[in-house]
C-alpha cells in the first residue's frame, strides 16, 4: 500500500523533516553510490528557498520512505532501498507532474531504477550530465603548464566586494545554462557559507589595467579530500583567448597544490567543445546523471 504523501509548502520543512530527509539520502547513498540529490536541492533543503515543492512519504517511526522535490521546472525522487518496489516513487512522480506536467526529471548516476520510474510514466532521456575526472597527484597525473594571455593575472576572490561582479558576469557567461546561470546573490552567500567553501581557490582572471574580471575558476574540496573544477566561466566578450583553457589549469593546479588526488568536474555530455577540452586535459568520463521528460515531437 502507498504510504500518506505529505506536502511541505517552501522553506518550511521542520527540523525533524531536514533530520529525516538527510537520513534518507545517506540510506540511499550508501545503496547506490551516487548521492540522488543534487547540491541546489541539498541547500533548498537546508536553508529554504521559495518556490520549491517539497513531498514526503513518512514512515511510522518518524523517517522517510520517499521524498521528491520540484523547482524551476526540475524534479528530483529518493526512495529508501527498504521500500523500493512498492509503487511510492510512481505516486511522488505523479503528485509532481500534476503540478507541472511537463516537468524534468533527474536520475543521478542513471540508475535502473531511475530509468524503470521514467518509463513507468512515459518519459524519454532528454539531457546527460557527465561526471568527468582526472589524477592531479601520482603517476601519469603532470599537469600542462599555465598560460595566461598578456596584461591578465589571477588573484582570489573577496567575499563582499566581488559579489555582485562576479554576479554578473556569471549571469552572461552562463546565458544559456538551466541551473549556473539563474545563481542569485542568496546563492552565493548559501555557498559561502558551507565549509567546503574557500576563498583562496574561487580564482579570478583579471586585467591588470584596470582589474575588470575576465574569467574565473572556482575550485571545490569536499569532505573526502577529491577537488572539484565547480564552475569555470568566461566573459563572452573575451572569448577566443585561451582563457577557458587558462582558467581551468590554474584551478587544477591550485587543486594540486593543496594535495588533493582526484579532480571532477561535470560536464552536458552533448556540449562537445567543452568535452574535448576536458578530455585534452586528461579528463575521462567516470558516470552519468540522466534527465528525462516528455518525448519531443
């Protein structure tokens, strides 16, 4: 039998939900070995943001069977490895589309049983996300060397004076992108304030002249010691320079240079410039998040 679904409105998932909800994702975690929430639904989760769909399928004992999350047209569903198989994926799925039919929804690390769900529904793959990865210490792991274009230089980010710049620029470098381009100023400062965060590896490319921001490497070390290239991006207007290419080697060294073994980073597997960039620095594909919607056409 399906369980109650509860719905929380936004930003007001209890303390006790939050503690339910974290036990959950690290229960499926461990099963599968790909956290099923991404970074925006974690924070969401944490610190509450409106306009986000929370649903929760309780247990008797004050857990979690199931959990599901929409915002900005972006689904998400875990389901405890204990209560698999019993249809409250299908009814969470269904709770959301209901809301926002034409919804997409995340399968990260394209899990079968993300795929079984998506079908069950009639949707069809419309996005790969690869998780892309490569050594920075150890054997067959020497970095190319850093080359900077004349008149740019790199120094680190300054919490509070390079908010809103960096801002800005990361609003026009990533026009087009569905998530890295909607960042708000409450964004930042959520990411400021996680314990990953560090300013002496949010890198900034500038110009010397008059220190306007060309491009950026913002560089991540998580809990377990791997390094991640978080975003890089470049103002549209410099591009053809060498300063994605740059940008991305001063991270990776910095990432070196504090010890770290493994550097990831993700990728839209159909954006093939990027792609063959990252491969052209040695990264390799390692696993894939899968989006799935209603079929086009």
């Amino acid at each position: 039998m399906v369980p109650e679904i509860v719905s929380r409105p936004p930003s007001e998932l209890t303390d006790e939900d939050r503690r339910a909800l974290r036990t959950l994702v690290e229960r499926a975690t461990r099963a599968d070995g790909v956290e099923p929430l991404n970074e925006e639904s974690r924070l969401a989760a944490r610190h509450g943001t409106p306009d986000r769909t929370h649903l929760l399928a309780p247990d008797e004992d004050g857990g979690l069977r199931g959990y599901a999350t929409l915002a900005n047209g972006a689904a998400e569903v875990v389901i405890d490895p204990a209560h698999r198989g019993h249809g409250i994926g299908g009814e969470l799925l269904d709770r959301l589309r209901a809301e926002d039919p034409d919804l997409l929804l995340w399968s990260h690390g394209d899990l079968d049983g993300g795929r079984r769900l998506a079908a069950s529904r009639g949707l069809a793959p419309r996005r790969s996300l690869w998780r892309m990865e490569r050594p920075v210490s150890g054997e067959f792991s020497e970095l190319p060397p850093v080359r900077l274009p004349e008149g740019v230089s790199v120094r680190p980010f300054r919490p509070g004076e390079d908010d809103e710049t960096w801002l800005e620029l990361n609003a026009r470098a990533f026009a087009d992108h569905p998530e890295q381009g909607r960042m708000t100023l409450q964004d930042l400062h959520e990411r400021q304030q996680e314990s990953w965060f560090d300013p002496t590896g949010f890198l900034l490319l500038v110009r010397e002249e008059d220190d306007a921001v060309v491009a950026f490497h913002w560089t991540k070390i998580d809990e377990h010691g791997t390094g991640e290239v978080y975003v890089v991006g470049v103002d549209p207007e410099q591009q053809g320079h060498g300063l994605g290419r740059a940008a991305t080697l001063v991270g990776l060294h910095h990432l070196a240079e504090r010890g770290v073994g493994t550097v990831e980073l993700y990728v839209d597997g159909d954006n093939d410039p990027a792609v063959r960039t990252y491969g052209g620095l040695g990264f390799e594909r390692a696993a894939v998040d899968r989006q799935y919607g209603p079929p086009l056409g």
